[in-house]
C-alpha cells in the first residue's frame, strides 16, 4: 500500500512517500544490488519515523526476500 502524504506550500503541492513506502524505497536497492549504504538509510529512517514493520515484511516476501528481512528485521524495529 502506497500512501502519498501532501504538504502545502506557497509555491504549490509536495508530494511526500510514507516514512514505511521509503524504507521499502531504500530495501529494494539493498536487497536487488546488495547496496549496504542503502540499508543504513532503510535503518536510519525506521529509527526516526514510525513504520509499519508487518507491510515491510509482506512486501518483502512478495520480492522473493523473506530470508534476506529475517536477517535484518531487528536492525528496522523501533
């Protein structure tokens, strides 16, 4: 589930991803290209945001991944 949050500006309308569509943003790169730098990033936005831990497992699951979130779940709690 992708859910684009709009902020208003004087300049017109920002279109925002969801700190949990950002992580999954950050694991795709991680998990297809094995970019370590991309999983600090996935680490460091479920550090400061809250995520929906459970749509990250399932859409891992549905990338073929599961083995690869088992293996960094607990870097992504919060």
């Amino acid at each position: 589930m992708k859910r684009v949050e709009e902020l208003v500006t004087s300049t017109g309308i920002l279109r925002i991803i969801s700190a949990t569509d950002c992580v999954k943003d950050r694991l795709a790169w991680y998990y297809h290209d094995n970019d370590k730098e991309c999983l600090e990033q996935a680490v460091l936005v479920a550090e400061n945001n809250k995520i929906d831990l459970k749509e990250v497992q399932r859409w891992s699951i549905s990338e073929g991944k599961e083995k690869s979130f088992l293996k960094i779940e607990h870097q992504l709690k919060t």
